[in-house]
C-alpha cells in the first residue's frame, strides 16, 4: 500500500507444525496443501515425522528392504468386487473366481455374447478397477514395492474404513517425492526437518533388517500402537553403519541442518538382557541402561556433526546426561524444556496440553480425533512457550532465545487428516508472532469467525466455532 509502513516480526525463530506420516501414511498432494496451509499462517518448519513402529516412509536406495518391507503393514485383502453401477448384477471377480478353469471363462464369455448389456457392466466394472488403481497412486505416491498391484484400490478402501494399525496399510516416499516436498516448502519459506525415530519406536526398521535389533527375531512391521520393547541394539555396531546410511541419504535430501532422531519412549528391557549391550556398557564404562541410551543419542549427535547436522530430541534425551549442542523438544509439559534451557541448550517447546492437534477440541464423543484427550481451541491459543512464573529468573534469556513452539499433528487411531487443524495452527501463529500484552481471545474469536470463509474457498476443513 502507498505511504504504509508495516512493521512487524515474530517473537520465536522456530514455528513448526509436526506430521505424523509413520503411523499413517499420507498422500504427496496431502503433505504439500499442509505446506500451503502453514505459508498462510507463516509456520517456518515442517516436522516430518518419517519412521515408527507402524511405518518406514522413507526411500533409502542403498537400503531398498526399508521401503520394500518397512513401509507395509498387514495382509493385503484379496481382491475383492468392486461396486458396480448396479449392485445386483456385477460381473467382477475375486482372486479365487480368477483361479478357476478355462472352461468356466469361456462359459462366461458365451454368456456375456448372449447378453451384451453384461458385457458392458463388465468393461464399466474393468474401467473403474484400473480407473481407482490410477487414483490411488496419484493420491499416495511411490506404493510399497511389494504390494500386489491388483488389490490396490481394495486396500486403499479398507485403509480409508478401518483407521487401525491392524488393517493393511503401506506407502513411503521416493527420492522424487522428497525433493518435490523440500523444493515446495522452500518457495514458501519453510525448511523441512526430518525425524528418524532411535533406538525406539523403530520395528518397522527392525523387521526390515531383524539383525538390527537385540534378538534377531522382529519379523514384521507392528500392527497395533503403543510403546514397543523392541529397539535397536546399542552393542551391535552394525546398527551404526546402517544409521550412518540413513544419515547420509537425508543430508542430501534435506538441506535443513537439523535432523530430529526421537529418542523418546524407550524401554531398556531389550538392553538389560542382551549380552551385546551390557559388554557396551562394560567397555564405555555405564552404570545402567539410562546412560547406555544417552551414550546412543551422543553417538549419533557425531555422526550427524560430522555430516553438518545438528540433532534435536524429545525430552527424554536429557536421561542419562544430554549430548552437546542438542535442541530439546519438550512434550511431557514445560520440564524438560526448563531444565535444557537452565543447561544453556535450544529449547522448542510442544506440550501435549497445547500442543497436540490430534487432540479432540471439545468432549463430545462425536468430537473428531483421538478419543482419550481433548484440547479445545481457547486452550491453544491461551499457551505462551515461555512458562510463567519462569523458576529461575537468571535461565530467561536462553529460553526466550529458544526455537519457539510447535503444533503436533500425529497419527495413531486417526488417518483422516482431521477437520479442525486450520483453526488450530492460526491459534498456534497468534502465540509464535504475537506478544503476549497484546493477546486478546475475544478480538481472535472475532477475527478467526471473518476468516472462516477464506478456509473455505481454499478447501480446507475446519471445525464450527460454536
């Protein structure tokens, strides 16, 4: 506008928003209307949550059993009918129907001769089948190596009903998808930031490569939720190679210089009865399994210094003593964060009390999202990253020098991409750019209600504000 200086600046480096494509596995178009949707509320960091124990989603060329086996879970269905135009005469055929003798095909093939307008519902049948089999791989990707290509548009049904880690499920990402992820965030301002889950929540790894882990015999990628024993072997030096692997191939897929590895939610009895890891402890002289895991995430915070990448982690990677130049993620509440930023560490704070998107926004049980927490939309909004009262008012300065906050959309019991996120993330924007003093829930209420329409035109979902 002529004559009109706008002056303006956020209060935190780091405005992140968290996808959880392990657990379920998101479509490119999907990940890049995100990316859209975080430019518009000027989100500068997109947390691509890659690994879990349901999901590998990551192609790594050099070792092709992670998206071959990592990135599938389940048993595929057998190729089941399709629904035809008309429900009560369909010619299709399941897998077992396709088995049987030439002789009732050609009997069929003389009955469709008799009867033409069959044969039109079988080649109106024909070309939905291989029309849904086009839209599924526009709408997921690269598919899994493995799957059977028949059966795609029955799985892809099944993943849409049955929202469960037990249904079939699969996908990763290609070298091609990735570099169409980075290139887009970038033309909007954000960097992508990967995580590579270690040592937990990895089985899917794990059944890809079993050797990996402490007793050789995780031979399929899990099929239900939950915190899992099974971790890699942290005596096994194989483990590190194959990390240093993964390393390489996302230091030259994703230019930001952080690389998130987890390290939250590890169980140690794996550790405590594995000859391989109490020798490690024995040679690096550790007291207990704690410092066994911190000895890890120091291990793998060179491996990435040495690649030019910087490592982040969930607060439980302060257990045991905390790698140098590590940035802590704080989830469990506002602790961990305290504590790392007393310690002079980078701090970015994401606590599930504010922070989890996936979260219903009210208690009603027709509420979308995870069924065992709510977060309505004035509880977002009301969260400042800094705590108030701070404990130690000499520890302020790291912690306003801190990342900031991120929004966390992760994705166990809920594969639908949500309803409700837009209005969330602009609750988000508000606390990562605006000063507090200046905070004001009835003006945002107000605000956010003239916004609406705009979500709208732009196709995206979002929950009625009353």
């Amino acid at each position: 506008m002529p004559y009109t200086q706008v002056a303006d600046a956020p209060r935190f480096i780091w405005r992140g928003v968290l996808l959880d494509v392990g657990r379920h596995f998101f479509p490119l178009p999907w990940v890049l209307k995100l990316l859209d949707l975080m430019a518009l509320y000027k989100m500068n960091r997109f947390h691509w949550h890659l690994t879990e124990d349901q999901g590998w989603r990551l192609e790594v060329p050099s070792l092709p059993r992670l998206a071959e086996v990592g990135s599938v879970r389940g048993t595929p269905p057998s190729i089941i009918p399709l629904p035809s135009h008309n429900s009560s005469s369909s010619s299709a055929t399941t897998a077992s129907q396709q088995d049987d003798s030439s002789q009732q095909q050609q009997q069929q093939q003389e009955q469709m001769q008799e009867d033409p307008q069959q044969q039109q519902q079988q080649d109106a049948d024909e070309q939905a089948a291989a029309d849904a089999e086009q839209q599924q791989q526009q709408r997921e990707g690269t598919p899994p190596a493995d799957a059977a290509a028949a059966a795609a548009a029955a799985a892809s049904i099944c993943r849409r009903a049955v929202p469960t880690a037990a249904a079939y499920h699969g996908g990763y990402y290609s070298s091609a998808d990735v570099a169409a992820v980075v290139a887009y965030a970038a033309e909007r301002g954000i960097e992508v930031v990967p995580e590579i889950e270690l040592p937990g929540h990895c089985c899917a790894a794990l059944a890809a490569y079993p050797n990996l882990s402490c007793t050789g015999e995780v031979t399929a990628v899990s099929t239900h939720w939950g915190i899992h024993e099974d971790v890699y072997c942290a005596g096994n030096d194989d483990v590190f190679s194959f990390l240093g692997s993964i390393f390489d191939q996302a230091a030259a897929q994703f230019p930001c210089r952080y690389v998130h590895i987890g390290g939250d939610e590890v169980p140690k009895a794996r550790w405590q009865a594995c000859a391989k890891c109490q020798e490690r402890m024995r040679q690096e002289g550790l007291a207990n399994e704690a410092e066994l895991q911190s000895w890890f995430v120091r291990k793998v915070s060179g491996m990435l210094a040495a690649r030019g990448r910087q490592l982040i982690g969930w607060d439980e990677i302060l257990e045991g003593g905390l790698a140098e130049g590590a940035t802590v993620m704080s989830w469990r509440g506002n602790v961990g964060g305290i504590i790392a930023a007393k310690s002079g560490h980078d701090v970015i704070m994401t606590p599930t009390s504010h922070c989890y998107f996936d979260y219903r926004q009210a208690p009603s049980a027709c509420e979308p999202g995870a069924w065992y927490a709510c977060l309505p939309l004035h509880v977002v909004y009301q969260y400042d990253p800094i705590p108030s009262p701070w404990p130690d008012a000499a520890a302020a300065a790291p912690a306003a020098a801190a990342g900031g906050d991120e929004a966390a959309v992760h994705a166990a019991g809920d594969c639908g991409g949500g309803s409700s996120e837009a209005m969330q993330l602009e609750s988000r924007e508000e606390s990562v750019w605006t000063p507090v003093a200046v905070k004001d829930w009835g003006r945002f209420s107000s605000r956010l209600q003239q916004h609406l329409p705009l979500l709208q035109q732009m196709g995206y979902k979002y929950r009625p504000l009353s």
